[in-house]
C-alpha cells in the first residue's frame, strides 16, 4: 500500500507563469512580511523549543512551529519562487509532524525541484559553485555528526500506544535489561528510562497491521531517499549530499521492528494471505453459483494440494488464521498453530516435550527400533 502524501507534491512542481518559471528568489523580500524570514525564524525557534525539551520533557513542545515552518514553505514554493534550502527546511518540519509520510512527500518534492528546475532553482550558485544549494541537504544528513533527520527519526513514534514507542526507547529498554546490577538499572529507570515490559506492552496494545505497513512505509521512504540521492548525482556527481546516515537510521528501524514486532508481522500476513484465501473461495463459490466452469476446467473453489511438507504445514497456518479472524473464540486456531509448532520439531525435541518421563522416551526409542539420543556426560 503506497504512502498517503501530505500534499501534492505535483502542485508546487507547476512553473509561474511568465519569462521565470522559478519565480523570483525568496531571500530578495527582506521586509517584515517576508516568508523567507518568517520560515527561518519559526524553523529557529522550533529548534530551540526541540532542544529544551530534551532536557526538560515538560517544555514546550516544537511541533506547532515546525508546523508553521512547512506551511511557509509551501506558499513560498507555491506563490512565490522555487528554492531548494525551503524545500530541505520543508523535510525537517514534514518528518516531525506527519512522519514517514511527511518525510515522504517532503524527499519526492526535493527530487522533483532538483530534476525539473536545476538550472534556474533558487538559491543560484555563487562563487562556491553549488554549495548554497547543496549544503541544506547535506544539514539533513550530517558530514562529521548526525543531521538534522537523524535524532527525529530515532525518536519517530512506532507503535499507537500511548504513548508511542521510538527506536531510541527500544535500544534503551534493552540496554536497561542488559544490567545485572540492580543500583545501576534503578539508576537508569529512575532518570527516565523505558523498561523492556513496558516496550513490549506498546507493541502488544498495537494492531498488527500497523507493523506491516509501517514497514511497508520504510521502504517506500528509502527508496525516495535513494532517488533523491540520485538526482543529485546525475547533477553534481561526487559533490553530492551524502545520505549515508538517513539509510541507516530508516535501515536500524525496519531491523528493529523486524525483531520486537515479529509475532505481529507474522499475524499480519497470515491474516493477509487467510483474507486472499477467502476472497479466492468466494469468488470460485460464485462462479460456480452462476454456472460458470473454473479456471481449467476444474473446480472454482482453489485446489488445497500442496507442493511440499513446509507448503501443507502453511496451508494449516492460513486455515488457522482463517478461524482466528471469523471464531476467535474458538480453540480451533490455537490447536493448528500448535500442530505446527510441533510439526516442525525434531523427534527428539518432540519427545522430550510429549514424554516426561526419561525411563518411558527410552522405551519408546528401543521399542521403536530408534537409537536413543546419548546423555552427555558430566
């Protein structure tokens, strides 16, 4: 499922009318009322506010001046000149606001100024060649330290709990549960720190459809990362901005949520895949309802005849799934996975969960004809 954009990007990629489809350059307004300025100073004073509050969590919060800051920015690339430090300043308050989606629109609008106005976009080049415009972008990602992206992505919230849960809060909650010291933990949980129960209740109090298109969302946003990145390159070449770092970041929260929201993305797909099931034998019903023969001249309903052993034991998964959505009062589906869970088991693991009893499994392997498993000696 593609990213629900902030705005149209395609709006503010239309030229002005007239001998200047840039429009004219921003800064040139030096006035009370300039944009320009007004961005800048909300883009400053959000900031500060963001810098506050991580020493102080009851500050105030930054988000309604970075919020200001984009819709500057959008009447100054719509009504007034195109200009790619407004559309880097735009990135910034996007991702705090709307998120990977914000982020999303903000890098596909940065791509589509770069591919259609090169040559003419504010600020133009001066005696440094290409610097003032390439220099908001290298901002975003960081040269010797982390840009202005980084900190706001390792905070972006993950989970739709209240509140949310940021990758920064998960690598903390499992470097409290690291410590054995339990002066130093309390030490750690006492200025503020996320413990892992309380991160994994976050991820449990979160609807599995949200991790799987969260990292759905991640990839579309590195790939605008990457296009972005390449037209820079097709540009400048190896004076590009780097964007190394904002790779990384989007890369350590697709693995992370990859770990602590596996169950969850494994629930997400068997219900996706029991959900396709259902629409197929749906479908198939009502063809044969109405006379119509199936596909090849055979039944309408899918045909259930798997192609291998891990093929059949999935097939008994989306028939569990298929149970948890429409009887989740039912044991039916716990039964399957269960099924499952032991199917996939070696023998010997196998018996020593069925059979307790050490003197009764080695029966079994005798009278079996089975070798039993060696005992290591101590």
């Amino acid at each position: 499922m593609a990213i629900t954009p902030t705005f149209d990007p395609e709006e503010l990629l239309a030229p002005f009318e007239g001998d200047a489809p840039c429009g004219t350059d921003p800064r040139s307004d030096m006035s009370p009322t300039s944009r320009f300025l007004r961005m800048k100073d909300a883009r400053a004073l959000a900031r500060r506010k963001e810098r506050a509050i991580d020493v102080d969590p009851d500050a105030p919060s930054p988000l309604e001046d970075w919020g200001e800051m984009a819709d500057v920015g959008l009447q100054i690339l719509g009504h007034e000149g195109k200009d790619l430090e407004v559309a880097a300043w735009m990135i910034e308050g996007l991702l705090r606001v709307d998120g990977l989606s914000g982020l999303h629109t903000g890098l596909k609008l940065a791509e589509g100024l770069v591919n259609t106005y090169w040559d003419e976009i504010y600020p133009l080049p001066d005696e440094d060649g290409n610097e003032p415009r390439l220099s908001p972008f290298i901002g975003l990602n960081g040269a010797s330290g982390d840009g202005t992206l980084i900190q706001p992505l390792r905070k972006l919230g993950l989970t739709r709990s209240d509140p949310p849960m940021s990758l920064w809060q998960y690598e903390q909650a499992m470097e409290i549960e690291q410590i054995s010291d339990p002066t130093k933990k309390e030490a750690r949980l006492v200025a503020g720190g996320t413990t892992l129960e309380t991160f994994t209740a976050a991820v449990q109090a979160t609807p599995a459809s949200h991790f799987s298109a969260l990292v759905a969302d991640l990839a579309e946003v590195t790939a605008a990362v990457n296009a972005l990145s390449d037209a820079f390159v097709a540009r400048v070449g190896h004076d590009a901005p780097p964007a190394g770092a904002i790779r990384a970041a989007l890369t350590a929260i697709d693995e992370a949520v990859r770990v602590f929201a596996a169950d969850k993305l494994a629930q997400a797909s068997m219900a996706a895949e029991s959900a396709g099931y259902a629409v197929e034998v749906q479908e198939g019903e009502a063809a044969v309802a109405e006379g119509a023969p199936a596909a090849g001249g055979g039944s309408a309903v899918p045909s259930s005849r798997p192609a291998s052993r891990e093929q059949a034991l999935q097939q008994i998964l989306q028939i569990a799934a298929f149970f948890r959505q429409t009887e989740p009062h039912s044991p039916i589906s716990y039964t399957l996975e269960e099924v499952v869970r032991r199917g996939r088991m070696p023998l010997t693991q196998l018996l020593d969960e069925l059979v307790v009893d050490a003197e009764a499994r080695r029966y079994f392997y005798i009278a079996s004809g089975l070798r039993p498993p060696e005992v290591p000696s101590e």
